[in-house]
C-alpha cells in the first residue's frame, strides 16, 4: 500500500508543481520565489513521511492536538528529514506553550494577546526564536480568523518588539464565495504597507488548491496547499501503518 500510496503522491506533486510553474511563469516570476507548503491535517503521518521522500519538506497543520503527534511520528518514520513545520490554523492562547514545541512558524498570529502568549511560552520553553506571520482578515469575517487590515501595522509593532518573535510577513484566506483576484490584491496592498517599516516581513502566504493561480499573480510567496495533493479530507488515522522506506 505505501508504495502506491506514494505513486499517487508523486503524481499529485507533478501537477501541482506544474500549476505553480504556470502560474510563475504568467506572472513573469521565478518559481523560486514560491514555497509549496503541504498541508498535512487530517492525514496520517504516513503521508506526510511519503512527502518528505518527494522533497516537500515544509509541511503544515492547523490543530496542535494532531500536529504534536503527528510530528513526533514523522521524526521516528524519517529520522534524517529536516521537516519545517508550521502552524496554520487558528490558535488559542492556552495552546501557545504546547505549538512552540513542535512548530516552526505560526502563520496564524491574529492579535497582540496571542503574539504575547507565543512569546511568553517561546522564552518558557528557551527554544530559539519563532518565526511568526501576522494573520490578516481581508473579508472582515471575525469567524474566520485574522486580524482587522487597520490593526495589522500594530500587530506587527508588537511582533517585531517581542524578544521571543520573528515577523515573517502576512497570511490570508480568500473569502468563501468571493472573487480571490480582489482579495489577494487588498493582501498585496497590506504586505506592501507592511514592508515599509518591516523590510524584512517578506513572507506573503496565500493561495491555496482552489485559487494559487491568482494568488501567485498577486505575489503569494507561499501557497498552502492540501487536496490538490493529498486528496479529499478523511479521518485518516494516525497509526495507520508505517510508510514504506522507498
């Protein structure tokens, strides 16, 4: 099963990195310029070794309960992967200290109180410092996370004061049900904002399955991609087997 779990993989990153390519190369980009981070919640950690093996290694979660095992499982089935993890779900305070053991980057930084509480447990947890992204909310939904476009520049000022934090850059979802082009240029304009006091939050995290093309075209350095290469989500156990060695 691991085997043709993995071809199915190997085709899944074909026509994604083919998608990236195209879209680089409209946009008059290099594909260098952006990041194709898997997006591995749902799906065991089978999976996501099955990917480091194809060269992704930056791989994302959006729930600490699953990301922290899952982690650790892939440090066991690929002892010499170098994974970089990130968080991209949306975070509660309570879970900060728990997220700075396991992740990398938090893309998902939507208020002061949650910057602070990731600083705190950063310098608790005396790991090096977090690379972080400020969550911007270009729908104005406040069930979808992100932080209000008028607040992003605070929230950065706080981020960049922080001994324990890194700021990266800016992440965004499209609206549900919206046009993805204006949305990614109202990001586009934030990032833009955002660089003249932060030259060095260069990050611009956008785009996902349904809509990386346009966001490429609107200078998404990252797209956050999951069932283009995963397939549909299941409650795919954790402890569904260990992925072949090939």
């Amino acid at each position: 099963m691991s085997e043709e779990r993995k071809a199915q993989l190997a085709q899944a990153v074909q026509r994604v990195e083919a998608r990236v390519q195209a879209a680089c190369d409209a946009a008059g980009r290099a594909r260098e310029e952006v990041r194709l981070l898997a997006v591995t919640k749902t799906f065991p950690a089978g999976d996501a070794a099955l990917l480091t093996d194809l060269g992704l290694t930056d791989l994302a979660e959006n729930r600490d309960q699953e990301a922290s095992v899952k982690v650790a499982e892939v440090a066991r089935f690929r002892p010499d992967a170098t994974v970089r993890w990130h968080m991209v779900g949306r975070l509660q305070r309570n879970k900060a200290r728990s997220v700075v053991r396991w992740a990398d980057e938090v893309q998902s930084v939507d208020s002061i109180r949650l910057a602070g509480a990731l600083d705190k447990a950063v310098l608790a947890e005396g790991r090096p410092v977090l690379d972080v992204l400020v969550q911007a909310s270009i729908d104005g939904d406040p069930a979808r996370g992100g932080c209000p476009l008028p607040e992003l520049e605070e929230l950065a000022a706080y981020i960049a004061r922080a001994g324990g934090l890194r700021l990266r850059g800016v992440m965004a979802v499209a609206p549900l049900g919206g046009d993805p082009d204006r949305a990614f240029a109202r990001l586009a304009e934030a990032a833009e904002r955002l660089r003249k006091d932060h030259p060095g939050a260069t990050e611009v995290s956008a785009g996902m399955s349904s809509d990386l093309e346009q966001a490429i075209g609107h200078g998404s350095t990252c797209v956050r991609v999951g069932t283009a290469l995963l397939g549909g989500r299941g409650l795919a156990s954790l402890e569904s087997g260990s992925p072949g060695s090939a």
